[in-house]
C-alpha cells in the first residue's frame, strides 16, 4: 500500500471519529491489509493529530487478558498511542454525544519514571522504571460499523482508543503484588464484572515488557512520563446515558465517571 493511500485511510479514520460517525471497515475494501500495514495507517493517523496541535501522552496494550480475546475474538497483543485529548479526570462526566457507541473496561495502569528502550527489555527492566500505579478505566469507541472488526482495522483505528478516565496515582509498586489484585468494574452500584490483576498476561507489568520490545522492532521507546494502560482486566460494557460507572483497583483506588448526553 503507498504513502498516499495510507495517509487517505488515516483521513478516513480521523473524519470517523470527528464526526462521531462509524464507517465500513477497511478489510471491506482491502482484505489483504497487512497487521504492519494497520500499523503504518494507526502512524500516520497519529501524525495527523500531532499537526492538529494534538500529544502523545503514551500508549495502550490491547487484547493482553482471555476475557477481551473472547469477546472480540482477536488473539494477539496490540497497541495504540494515547493523545492529550483523550484524557478525562476521575469525577468527570462522558459526554456520549461525543463519541459513537462507545464501550468501558476496567485496567492498571502506570507511569514511567524512566525511559524504557528495546530490544531485550524484561520485566525486572520494567518494574524498576514504574514510578506510579493507577486505577483507569478506558473508554474505547470503534470507528467501525456495529464495533466489528479484523486484527488489521483494529491496529489502523489506534486499537479504538477514545477516552481514558485515570484516578489518583501511588507511588510506586512496594510491596503490592498486582498479579493477585483484585479490580472490578461497577455499573450504578452493580458490579457487572470482576477478575484479578494475572487476567492481563499473567502480571501487569507483562503487557510493558512487550511493548517496549514491540516499539523496538520499529526504532521507538516508551519515553519517561508516559502513561500505560496494560489492558482491559475484564470484558468491556457498552454505555448508556445515566450510568454512574467505579472501577476498583484493590490496595490501588478507585476512578469513577458518569455518563450525560
Ligand atoms: C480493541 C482495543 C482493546 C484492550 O484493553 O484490550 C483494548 C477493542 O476491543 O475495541 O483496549
Ligand atoms: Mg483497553
């Protein structure tokens, strides 16, 4: 695929998005669309932010736990790049006329205190360069018609990243062990779902480990200060009007938002 028709498919994607508008995935038109080729249209859409004043605050895993493999029947680890604009502080209300039919899940996150450059990274690597851990819970909104899509439409719509809802930070990791932490996403008092901080790759520090070698193989690195969302821990839930939505991150805190017009 050619430069031009990467940049006119990242166009597409953006113009989806401030439209509040879904579209025909791109595997409808090019079913041959490479996972790199996904990734080359995710760059260049990104690159049209950064010309739109936008910036990169860090970036997200994907599909790291059983329950987001099953639901969206995708089995490999992906990534997207989180922007300014995405960020929406615990307390906060989601306006849903913002967005196209979006959806919530609950995850860890953390925010580097150093640089984390690849290849070869480890998990001892990554843990030495977390400074803070976070409850978040991501708000992710498809581009694509009825939230359907293929691995490679996925990586070309920045993995539907849309939102991300953090709430107060703790520093650093002593003594907590995330693996057997347990979070749960709570919808108006109800908790529709629950699973412990191993559902994301065994360990939340796991997803790092493999984006730092996955930006690597493309000459990147995670730069300190970048916030990381290592995955949703448990299925994701569509929203609605009303909703008053918690996630709880055991030992970790809490994040809330609610959900207007
Ligand atoms: C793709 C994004 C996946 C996660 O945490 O697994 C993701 C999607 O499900 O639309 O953010
Ligand atoms: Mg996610």
């Amino acid at each position: 695929m050619n430069t031009d028709k990467i940049r006119e498919l990242a166009e597409y994607l953006n113009n989806a998005e401030l439209n509040r508008q879904e579209v025909i995935r791109i595997t409808d038109s090019f079913p041959e669309l490479s996972f790199e080729e996904g990734y080359q249209i995710q760059k260049a859409l990104i690159d049209l932010k950064i010309t739109n004043g936008y910036k990169v605050m860090g970036y997200k895993m994907g599909m790291t736990s059983k329950a987001k493999m099953q639901q969206m029947k995708l089995e490999n680890p992906i990534y997207g790049v989180l922007m300014d604009y995405m960020l929406l502080d615990g307390g906060n209300a989601l306006r849903l006329g913002d967005l196209i039919h979006p959806k919530v899940e609950p995850e860890i996150a953390f925010i580097m205190g150093k640089d984390v450059k690849g290849p070869g990274i480890t998990s001892k690597e990554v843990f030495a360069a977390i400074d803070y851990v976070l409850p978040v819970m991501e708000i992710i909104d498809s581009r694509f018609k009825d939230f359907k899509f293929t691995m490679s439409d996925v990586l070309a719509d920045n993995c539907s990243s849309a939102r991300v809802v953090i709430g107060n930070r703790i520093k650093k990791l002593d003594g907590i062990n995330l693996d057997l932490l347990g979070v749960s996403l709570e919808i108006n008092g109800q908790i529709v779902d629950f699973a412990a901080g191993a559902a994301v790759l065994g360990h939340p520090v796991n997803p790092v480990v493999m984006l730092a070698n996955m930006l690597a193989d493309k000459g990147e690195y995670i730069p300190a200060g970048s916030l990381i969302l290592t995955g949703g821990v448990t299925k994701a839930v569509q929203l609605k009007v009303g909703d008053v939505v918690t996630t709880k991150v055991e030992k970790v805190g809490d994040v809330s938002f609610y959900v207007t017009e």
